[in-house]
C-alpha cells in the first residue's frame, strides 16, 4: 500500500468516524429538551476526533518495515 492510498484511506475513515459521531449529537443537542446537557459532551468528542486524527496521521505516514525476502534463516 503506497503512502498516497493510506493517506487517502485515514482522512475517509476520520471523517466516517466524525460524521457518524456529530450527526446524532448534534440532532440530540437540536431536537431534545436535554439535548443541551450533551453540549458538557461536546469537548470531549473533539478531543477524542483530533486524537483519532493524529494516530491515523501516524499509521499513514509510517514507513513499512524492510522487507526479508532476499535473506535465509
């Protein structure tokens, strides 16, 4: 898998990840009487997304390990 393609694949799984996560808050927070006890939530979706965000930057751009295919055992 080139660089290209698995940077390609996280940004899509993040924002998989982001929209199936802010869709339903933020249609919890617009259409309930409690929704606005979710906005105490809000912060730490964020968070946890830039979180997510990084650790897929991290799988992206890390660089395979060597291959051995030349070497006996």
């Amino acid at each position: 898998m080139t660089l290209r393609s698995r940077l390609i694949l996280a940004v899509a799984a993040w924002c998989l990840i982001a929209v199936a996560l802010v869709l339903p808050l933020v249609w919890l927070i617009n259409n309930r009487d409690w929704g606005i006890g979710l906005m105490l939530v809000v912060p730490f979706v964020v968070y946890g997304l830039m979180r997510l965000g990084r650790a897929l930057e991290s799988w992206a751009r890390a660089t395979p390990p060597p291959s051995h295919e030349g070497t006996r055992d």
